[in-house]
C-alpha cells in the first residue's frame, strides 16, 4: 500500500469513526497498519489508533500504538514524530496511573530539539505532567504545570487546550478544597465548549459538565450536581466513553451518598467498580472504596469499613497518591477511637501526620493547614500556595515564601 491509498484509508477510517462506527473505523486502520508501505503515513495511523483506544479506555493497547510510534519516528529520524510519540507514551501511561513514568515521559518531550511543530506540542506535555503530579499529590508542582499548558494556549490561541487545562485545574482544587475554583473553571471549560465549540468532539462538553457536577456535589449543590452529572453521562454512553462512563458513575454513588441514600449508592460504586477494574484506573477504584467506606461508616459498620480502606490504602499506595493515603488514615483514626483500640489508633495518628507533613499542605503565611476546610486559595506566579485572606493582609510585594516578586497573580 503506497502513500495515497494510505492517505485514503485513513480519511475512510476517520469518517467511520466520526460517524460512531468505531469497529468498521478500527479494521480499516488495523489493515493501513499492516499493508502500508509509508512510515508517515504508519506514524499518523498509530495516531488514529492511540486516540480511539484511549476513549474506549483500553490503555494497554493505546500504550502498545505509542511505543510503535516511537519506533516509527526512530527509523524515520524526525524528531517531531518523536516528541509527539513520547507525548502519547506520557499520556498511556497517565491513564494507567503510572505516574512516575508519565513526568519522565513528558521531560523526554521537553528537552527533544524538535522545530516549531514539536514545541506547539509543549502545552500537552505540560498538561499531562500536571495530571501526573496531581495523581503523586505533587500539588505545587502540577500547579506550575498547568499554569505552563495554560500560557501555551493563550499564545497559541488553543481553546480546546485551554478547556482540558480548566478541567484539569478543577480537579486540583476540588482536591485542596477551594470549591468556589472549583466550580469556576469548569465553568469556564463549559463556556469555552459554547462560544468555540461548535466543530469540537461532544467529549469535551461532557467533561466539563462532569467536573462542574463534582464541585456542586462539594458545595451541596445536589440538583445541580444530578443535571450536570447525566448530560455528562448521557454523552458518554452515546460515545462508548468507558472512562468517562466510570467517573460518572462514582460521581453519582457519591452524590447517593451525600444523600445519605446508601441502598441507591451501592450499586453505582460497584457499577463503576467493574468498569474502573476493566479500564485499569486504579485511583479511581482507590475512590471507590474511599466513597464505600464512608458508606459502611454512615451504618456504622466498623470493619466493613475498614476492609474497604485497606483496599483503597494498598491501591493508593502502588499509585503514590499521598492524599488518598492522608484520607485512609484520617478516617481510620475515628473509627479505632470509636472503637477504644488504642494502639491502632496511635498507629494511624502517627502515619497521617506523616502524611500531613509530605503533602506540605500549609499556607506559607500563617502556617495553617489548605485543604482541611472549603477555603479560598490562591496561587501566585511562582505556583506557592496561600490563603487568600492572608494574601490580602499581605501588603509587600513578593511571594511571601520565596520572594519571587510580582504579585500579580497567575492564572490559576
Ligand atoms: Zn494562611
Ligand atoms: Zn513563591
């Protein structure tokens, strides 16, 4: 197979897969991957490849479709096909919750000497490292990544990056309980899908709506988080969206939960847990038994919740993600001084304030603790995290901890 009928048969894929004939759309690119004779035209069918299996959730096949690529622009010597192969070998492995992996991948791409075509890429590099220091609780430091992904799609003009970076932006601080920004950037995610959406894929509204459910669910919102939460899930199962499918599902156990209807969020949490288990995401079947445990805690069954911590204390810590460590603990410690154990309670007390003290989760003002409490926070351009009522006693210029100056704060 030459290089125009090469190019043909990927355009006929694409419609296919445009049109939600995935299987059609994936025998014919199977078949290009075979018979083509063009190792451009391989490199951009791997491409087609990595991206459908991404969305159906099947990360060891989209993994396996980065390393060809990368074998593809080694033969060809083009280091842009290079740097957009480890980009997708980063983002595999972020999917599969290899962190670690993913920021070595990402630092790979940044210091390849591509052209002007690899550096648009960076803004993608950099959104993914953030994912992947968000996934390790590296808060500061994602934070400095997506900062980084936002000002590349400001000076690119990227609203389809600019919408993925708020999504991610949401996550963090649902995660360091600022729910006001929490809700905000979703928000804006959405508004970018309106104003210049029109042509994207329908996924990126149903992200939006998803992570803007999560922040009304944090700020008791309930109806709201319900009507976000099925548009979003209503996308995701017209697309075959398995991920997408899986974080809805906890979403909507969770939000059961806040209801303190346990009988209705049961079945979702194990409705999630099977496709979670499926698609290999494990910190999200560590949440599952997070949102599971505290179930088990509502009835007041002790050691039903505690086998669903451990369970989610040995994922947590294969993955490295320090708070859902910090969350076992906390919550285990109530239950062992409910129950007078203690020994164990000492135990706990002892490996979450460990916790505590890595995650570095204090404001560099006053010294009290971000993240306990729903409280707004802001970030200055050196990614230094503070209160926001002590920014504003502040007064001189320069970030308080490190005294970089500029006061301006970032975008995050
Ligand atoms: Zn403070
Ligand atoms: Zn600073």
């Amino acid at each position: 197979m030459g290089q125009d009928q090469t190019k043909q048969q990927i355009e006929k894929g694409l419609k296919l897969y445009q049109s939600n004939e995935t299987e059609k759309a994936l025998q014919v690119w199977t078949k290009v991957l075979e018979k083509t004779s063009d190792p451009g035209g391989k490199f951009r069918v791997l491409g087609c490849l990595i991206t459908a299996h991404s969305e159906m959730g099947k990360y060891k096949e989209m993994l396996k479709y980065a390393l060809a690529q990368i074998d593809t622009a080694r033969e060809m010597e083009d280091p842009d096909y290079l740097t957009e192969g480890y980009l997708n070998l980063a983002r595999s492995n972020e999917k599969l919750c290899e962190f670690h992996k993913t920021i070595s991948d990402c630092k790979t791409c940044l210091n390849m000497q591509g052209t002007t075509v690899s550096l648009q890429l960076n803004g993608q590099v950099c959104l993914s490292m953030g994912n992947a220091f968000l996934g390790l609780s590296v808060f500061q430091k994602a934070l400095e990544s997506y900062e980084k992904a936002l000002r590349y799609a400001h000076n690119n003009d990227d609203k389809m990056l600019e919408c993925r970076v708020c999504c991610s932006l949401g996550n963090i601080y649902i995660q360091l309980k600022d729910y006001e920004k929490a809700l905000f950037f979703p928000c804006k995610a959405a508004e970018l899908v309106n104003d210049y959406g029109k042509s994207w894929s329908l996924k990126y509204r149903a992200m939006s709506q998803y992570h803007m459910s999560v922040a009304y669910r944090k700020l008791e919102r309930l109806p709201d988080a319900m009507e976000c939460c099925e548009e979003s899930m209503k996308i995701a199962l017209q697309h075959g969206d398995r991920p997408l499918q899986a974080l809805c599902l906890l979403n909507f156990a969770d939000i059961h939960r806040c209801r303190n209807d346990i009988e209705k969020a049961f079945p979702r949490y194990e409705s999630a847990m099977c496709i979670m288990t499926e698609i290999g995401n494990r910190l999200g079947q560590a949440q599952i038994f997070l949102g599971v445990a505290k179930c088990w805690l509502l009835h007041k069954d002790y050691p039903k919740a505690l086998e669903s911590l451990q369970r989610a204390e040995e994922l947590a810590e294969g993955i490295g993600n320090k708070l859902c460590m910090l969350k076992v603990h906390c919550l285990s410690e109530g239950i062992f001084r409910s129950l007078g154990q203690q020994e164990e309670l000492r135990e706990q007390v002892v490996k979450f304030l460990q916790c505590v003290e890595e995650l570095e989760l204090y404001c560099g003002m006053c010294g009290e603790s971000i993240g306990e409490k729903d409280q707004q926070l802001q970030a200055l351009p050196c990614s230094h995290i503070f209160h926001l009522k002590c920014l504003q006693t502040n007064g001189t210029k320069g970030c308080p901890k490190c005294c970089r100056s500029s006061m301006k704060p970032g975008f995050v």
